[in-house]
C-alpha cells in the first residue's frame, strides 16, 4: 500500500466523522418517532378507557334510574293495597306478620 499523506487522512477522518454524525442523526429521528408513536398510541388506550369508563358510569346511572323508577311503583301498589284494605284484612295481616316474626325470632 502506498503511504497516506497527512491531508488524505485528515478528508477520510473528516468523511468518517460525517458519515458518524449522519448514522447518529438517522438513530435519534428513529427514536423520537418511535417515542412519538408510543405516545400517540397511549393518548389512543387512554381516550379508549375513558370512554368505556363513561359507558360505564352512563349504564349505572341507568341502572339506578331503573331501580328507583321501579321500587317507587312497589311502594305505590302497596300503599293502593294498604287504602283498599279492609279492617278485617287488615287485622289477619298484623296477625301473620306478628306470628312469622316471633317464628323468626324465636330460632
């Protein structure tokens, strides 16, 4: 091999050091727009969880709506029964409910 002068060392140095400083840029653009990617993909699972999380709050608020909507018709229907019951009725009813409590009490 013939001998490198000085200045023909110094252009491949400075043409390796380019191509250094090129391959480090490329690595650091991949990394950020994978960092980007896994940013944008957790803002997408969150946005996700949050609206199943709304679903979710929407189908109780539901559910109690429901409930309440039905337990006051229970209370409606009992307390028509309770208007409409005659006093002999009335007094059979006490009667059972003091025999099936003290029954209760009792065991």
């Amino acid at each position: 091999m013939a001998k490198m002068t000085m200045h023909q060392e110094l252009d491949m140095l400075r043409k390796e050091v380019e191509t250094l400083k090129k391959q480090k840029a490329e690595e650091e653009k991949k990394k950020r727009l994978e960092a980007q990617k896994a940013e944008e993909e957790k803002a997408l699972v969150i946005a996700e969880a949050q609206e199943e999380a709304e679903e979710i709050m929407h189908s109780i608020e539901e559910g109690k709506m429901d409930a309440k909507e039905t337990l006051d018709e229970l209370l409606n229907t009992i307390k028509k029964d309770y208007e409409n019951l005659s006093p002999t009725s009335a007094i059979v009813l006490f009667a059972l409910g003091a025999a099936f409590g003290h029954a209760l009490s009792s065991k």
